[in-house]
C-alpha cells in the first residue's frame, strides 16, 4: 500500500481520513437523537472499509453496515468488534459463519427466517436479527402486508432475536417527489402494528444518507441511521450535486485520484492521439501522458468531455481513454515528467469531483468512486 504515491506506481488514491471523521460528526450533529452506523459496503465504496470503518467508529459511529457476509467477515478478520448489520438475505451456507461472528442479519422471507433460527440453535446462540420491510422501492424485503407474520415469526424463534425493523427509501434525494412520504407513512403503519403486537425492536430505522440530511423519518422515533455516501463527502443526487435539498450539514469530500506525469511530448497541428486518432490537434500542443486508465476506474466515457488538473488548470482529454494510460492536452504549457495531476480532487483553486464525472456520464458519484480499481494504490491520510 503506498503512502507516497511514489512506492509503487505513478498513480494513486489519496483517502483523507480526517474528512471521514468530519462527516462521522457533522451527520451525528444532525441526527442528535440517532445513532450513526457507517456503510462500509463495497470496500467502502472504493475507499477501503477497514480504514474507513475504524475511523467512523473513532468518530462516534455506533455501528457498521454492510452489503455482503463477506465484507462482514473481513472486518471481524481485521479485529473490529463493532456491530456490523448485514442490508440483505445471504446464502445459507453464511449463515453459520455470520452467527458465530456475531454478525446482524438482515431477514424477510419465511424460508430464510426459518433456516436461520435452525443454523443458530444448532450453534447454540441466540443471533441478532433486523427485519426488513418493502414500503415501496421493491428491491428486496417483505411487503407491508406480510411483516406483522414475519415479525411474529422471527420473534416466535427461541435462538433469534428481533433486534431491529427497517425500510430503505427510494426517493430521499428527491425533495419534490411524493414517493418518500408515502414509504414513510406505511413504514409506520407498520411499526404500529408491531408495537400492537407487542414486539417492540431495539432499532427502527429508515434514513439513508440523504434521508438523514434532510432529517426524514425523525418524526418516527428511530434510533439510527445509516450513513452511506455522506460519510464519503459525495452528495446523493450528482445533477444538482444535493442531497434533495440545500441543507449542508458540512461535508467533506474523503476520496482525490491522482497521478504522476509519466511522458511528455510535443506534436505538430493535424497530429491526433490515442486510438481512432479522432481529434486532430488545430495547433502545435504539450501532450502529457498519465499512467492510468479505464481498468483503473478512468472510464473512457469522459474521454471526448473530461479533464483533469495539471499546475492548477483545468486539462482536457486529448484522445481516447486507453486501459493503463490517458493522454492530456496541455496547450503551450510546459509540462514536465513527474508533474502531479489531478482527476478527482483539489489542485490550486480549481477541483474536480466525483459528481463531476458523474454529472458527464449520465450516473451518479457513488459508481465513479466504487469504480477505482483495486490495483490503484490508497494512500491513507490521517
């Protein structure tokens, strides 16, 4: 892992694990009355879970959340103890593995509800379970109509315990959209009937992280939220680079990519670089090339509209992405090998963020960020 971005290779990720500190307080600061548990899916979103992880639990984060039992199992191998909450079913051959780890699970159907209470009894554990309800974005979870029989279910097992309930909201970053609300509304309906009943979970919780932003489903009594691309400094809705609305609970942005120039060479007006040869340069031109590409998250869609930052001004794409390398139109400028560039990041006045990119490719910054490859080298900053 370099630390210097120098130790292996001219291009690295530079995670500022100060800002994930930052974020960790200003959305506790937001949600007094709620814990923060950190999503740390998917490597964290590109950023590394186990560093990222123990810097929200320094920060106050009362708990992580993941998306696999693997990821699960990575952070109890890295020595974290902190409760970890798995967002969906898993293959019942984790089941054992999850429970001995002391691992949440997320439950919905019968069948998996039933196998999990049979692989905790065999382990001779009572295991943690939350229940997750289908309120309208209808990915995964039992629908409104069937979570009262999945509650009674989970809490009729001598070896599970319903540990908490809970829903996802499709539209909390759109402020204008009514579809949130109503989630809400049957959500609560819900955790009514369930408090009818007499079971009454330890958590209830809906807020994702632009949910938690706009303070969505407060007025419900959770106990927790779930911070996700928040904690990374990303705004959820890259069109208008919001969370829904122009709240800012300030935020910092964790994640720069960057790189080192590698070549330089200067080539005459009608000359034109990298594969099609599609864009013949009007002038005699600096063309800086960086060691980096699509294989390492560089997608070649930003080829004919991005840039990047070299000596503090914005450089464009002078050809077509390749897989390890992208070359940079630099105009009269001289540029020189070992120049730092930047692609995602400050440099000078001037920075280019994740929803930048995302912005110009028609997605969102949660993809740009996940999308930096395992083999770009994270440099963590404390």
């Amino acid at each position: 892992m370099s630390n210097s971005g120098f130790a292996s290779r001219w291009a690295w990720a530079d995670i500022d694990l100060g800002a994930v500190r930052n974020n960790v307080t200003a959305l506790i600061a937001a949600n007094p009355s709620q814990q923060l548990w950190a999503v740390v899916k998917a490597n964290a979103y590109g950023h590394g879970a186990v560093e990222v992880a123990n810097a929200a639990l320094q920060a106050g984060a009362a708990g992580l959340c993941v998306a696999l039992a693997d990821e699960a199992l990575a952070l109890r191998a890295a020595g974290i103890t902190a409760p970890v909450l798995v967002m969906s079913e898993q293959p019942a051959s984790q089941y054992t593995a999850m429970i001995e780890s002391d691992v949440i699970a997320t439950l919905y159907n019968q069948t998996s509800i039933e196998q999990y209470a049979n692989a905790a009894a065999t382990a001779k554990r009572t295991a943690l379970v939350h229940l997750k309800i289908d309120t309208g974005m209808h990915r995964v979870g039992v629908g409104v109509d069937g979570a009262l029989k999945a509650a009674t279910l989970i809490a009729s097992q001598p070896s599970l315990q319903l540990d908490g309930v809970y829903t996802h909201l499709a539209t909390a970053d759109d402020a204008a959209h009514l579809g949130a609300a109503l989630q809400l509304r049957r959500f609560a309906e819900v955790v009514d009937q369930l408090r009818e009943a007499g079971i009454a979970p330890r958590h209830v919780h809906v807020a994702n992280s632009a949910a938690a932003v706009r303070r969505l489903g407060s007025e419900l009594h959770t106990t927790m939220v779930r911070g996700g691309i928040a904690l990374y400094g990303i705004a959820s809705d890259a069109a208008s680079d919001s969370f829904g609305e122009p709240t800012s609970v300030g935020l910092q942005p964790v994640l720069s990519l960057k790189a080192r120039v590698s070549h330089v060479q200067w080539l005459d007006a009608g000359e034109a670089v990298s594969y099609g040869l599609r864009r013949p340069l009007s002038k005699r031109t600096c063309i800086a090339t960086l060691p980096l590409g699509y294989a390492d998250g560089v997608t070649r869609g930003l080829w004919n509209s991005g840039y990047v930052l070299i000596g503090g001004k914005r450089r464009p794409f002078a050809g077509v992405i390749t897989m390890d390398q992208v070359m940079v139109d630099c105009g009269d400028d001289t540029i020189s090998i070992g120049d730092e560039a930047v692609l995602i990041g400050q440099q000078g006045q001037e920075a280019i963020s994740a929803n930048d990119w995302a912005a110009l490719l028609g997605t969102i910054g949660y993809e740009v960020v996940c999308g930096v490859s395992a083999r770009v080298p994270r440099n963590y900053l404390q």
